[in-house]
C-alpha cells in the first residue's frame, strides 16, 4: 500500500501541476529574472502537458465519440486560458489582440 501512494505522488502528472501551483503563488506580482521565468514557463507546460495526459486517459476510458469531444475541450480550455492570461497581463495594450 506505502508503494502504491509513494508512486501515486511521484508521478509527473501529479507533481507538474503542484509545482505550477507553487510557482504561481511565489511569482504572482513580482517582476522575475530571467532564469525563473524560464522555471515558471517550464512549470506551466508540465502542468499542461499534464493536463492534456489527464484527458487523454478519460477520453480513452469512455470511449471514442465523446473521448474525441473530451480531448478537443481541454485543449479548447487551455489555449482560451493562456490567450486570456497574456490579455491580462499586457496591461490596456493587451487587452485586445491587434497590434495597434
């Protein structure tokens, strides 16, 4: 039983998205040097690629016609969540997407 939960928490697709979570509370209004931001957007795409792993394997166990539905929201969800994260954060420039 101490094995399984050992590799239950080691497990990438669980430690990617807590450490994102860490690295999100600890940067949240700071100005970072260049070497956290490159830890910070690596956290990020771990936690993305985690989260795309998790919808892979429910979109597997339910099967094919909604597992393809299943997959196309959670990239749906995760590109409308980074979009809107770079309009937020580019201050009244940002908040369109032209270039003007």
């Amino acid at each position: 039983m101490a094995a399984r939960i050992r590799s239950w928490l080691t497990d990438w697709t669980v430690l990617g998205p807590l450490l994102a979570i860490v690295a999100l509370l600890l940067s949240w209004g700071r100005r970072l040097p260049l070497p956290l931001v490159i830890v910070v957007a690596l956290d990020l795409a771990a936690a993305v690629l985690a989260a795309v792993h998790h919808a892979e394997v429910v979109a597997h166990r339910i099967g094919a016609p909604l597992g393809s539905l299943v997959l196309a929201v959670a990239v749906t969800v995760i590109e409308v969540a980074l979009i809107v994260t770079l309009m937020a954060d580019g201050g009244p420039k940002g908040a369109t997407l032209c270039p003007c």
